[in-house]
C-alpha cells in the first residue's frame, strides 16, 4: 500500500554534487521520520542521515557539512542535497520512511525502503 520511490543517482565527478528525492505514495496516514541509507561494495548499510517530521536532522560525522537532507510534507518527499563528493560516497542510497499505515486492519508505524538508487564518484 505504500511505495517509496527514489531518483536523482548518477556519476559524478569527485567534488561535484547531487541531489536525490524519495516520495512516498499509496495509502498511509502520515510520515514520522525519514531518513538516508547508503550501502558500498563489501560493507554493511548505514545510517546516512535523517530527519523528523518537526525537522529536526542529524548526519554521520563523514557526511556532516557536505549533505543536508530536508522534507517537503505536503509532497510527502524527502530529499538529500550532496556537495563536495568524495569517492568513498560511491554507493546504493536508500531512503526509508517509518509511515503510519493500516495492514490487515492494524495501524501501526510501519518501516519501508525506497528501491535504492546508484551514487558514483569517481577520481
């Protein structure tokens, strides 16, 4: 009932700069908090950054001063602004979205994953 689906991934030059969206659609109630994943090659997913429904961010401290991640509610869109790329930023981002939403008859805050968009920079 509800999809979360990313654009903006591409290759970019080391120093250059992107910025990728997730919006949510289907059938919910409202978006608490959303937030960015990134996965490299070989390594575990982790927590890019993320930001409330009120607004309030926080980032990993290899991003901070280079991303800023921001929300339109009205769009039920979240977006992640990346300057100053690096190489080690190459990655699949993933947005994710803790959602109110009624399966089979229960609302809850449900977790849900955009499909995870392809980030490269290169030297």
């Amino acid at each position: 009932q509800v999809q979360l689906v990313e654009s903006g991934g591409g290759v970019v030059q080391a120093g250059g700069s992107l910025r990728l969206s997730c919006a949510a659609s289907g059938s919910f109630f409202s978006i608490n908090n959303m937030g960015w994943y990134r996965q490299a090659p070989g390594k575990q997913r982790e927590l890019v950054t993320a930001i409330t429904s009120g607004g309030n961010t926080n980032y990993a401290d290899s991003v901070k001063g280079r991303f800023t991640i921001s929300r339109d509610n009205a769009k039920n869109t979240v977006y992640l602004q990346m300057n100053s790329l690096k190489p080690e930023d190459t990655a699949v981002y993933y947005c994710n979205a803790r959602v109110v939403a009624d399966r089979a008859l229960r609302i809850y805050e449900y977790n849900y994953w955009g499909q995870g968009t392809q980030v490269t920079v290169s030297s």
